[in-house]
C-alpha cells in the first residue's frame, strides 16, 4: 500500500488582469479575469487542517478570490505586495475532499490590477498521519 501524499504542487504561471501588456514577464500566460481552473490529487479520506501557499507577483490591492472546488475562501486570500510575495492562508469556508479537487484563483474586476500567480501548494493532513 503506498503512502498518502499531504501536499499538491499546481503551476499556474498566468497572469490576471485587463491589459497583456502591463507586466514584463513572458513566463506568465495571460488570462484576463480568472486564472484556468487548475485540478490536484487529495489521497486521504478525511483531508484535515488544509492550507495552501500561494507565489503572487505585484498584486496591487485586497480584493481577489481563491476558489477551492468552486467555493470562495473566507477572509481575504492574498494581500497587496509589490514584487514577489509567498502567502499563506488557511482553506475555510471550501473543503477538500479525496480525489479530484480544483483550484482557481479569480481577480476582483471592479479593481485596477495586475498581478501575476506562479505556484501554488495545497497542504493538508490525514487522520492516519503521525502527530507534527
């Protein structure tokens, strides 16, 4: 029996916001208003204590969702930051659940912003998991 893996790694590389041209950065595919919506592997039965680390890239303003299988997070998802940022929050108000999961990261569209997400790691913790 193999072991339960506790994290998913999803590469986004896509940049969210109204004009292609407003960031220098050719890793990122732009992608307007929403990023793709991305899909991950959850290995456990009972998922427990999720949270998830996001790289952002200039993001501007408060405001933007982190949907979790088409749930919105609670609270604010990311905070604004010029440059390169790693956030870290907890998934509430979304649960995962074993197999297919999604993620999707949606800019606000009343706001002027352009920001970029490059990884994103889903972590969480099985009930057969040893004590941390």
């Amino acid at each position: 029996m193999s072991p339960d893996t506790d994290y998913a790694l999803v590469t986004v590389l896509e940049h969210l916001g109204e004009d292609p041209d407003a960031l220098n950065i050719e890793w990122a595919e732009f992608v307007g208003d929403a990023s793709t919506l991305h899909t991950f592997e959850v290995t456990t039965t009972k998922p427990l204590d999720a949270y998830f680390e996001i790289q952002l890239y200039d993001v501007g303003t408060f405001g933007h969702e982190v949907l979790v299988n088409g749930e919105p997070l609670t609270g604010f998802d990311f905070p604004p930051s010029d440059g390169w940022q790693l956030w870290i929050d907890t998934v509430t108000g979304a649960t995962l659940q074993q197999g297919e999961n999604t993620i999707q990261i949606v800019r606000d569209g009343e706001i002027d912003d352009e920001f970029a997400i490059g990884n994103v790691i889903i972590h969480w913790r099985s009930e057969s998991s040893r004590e941390r």
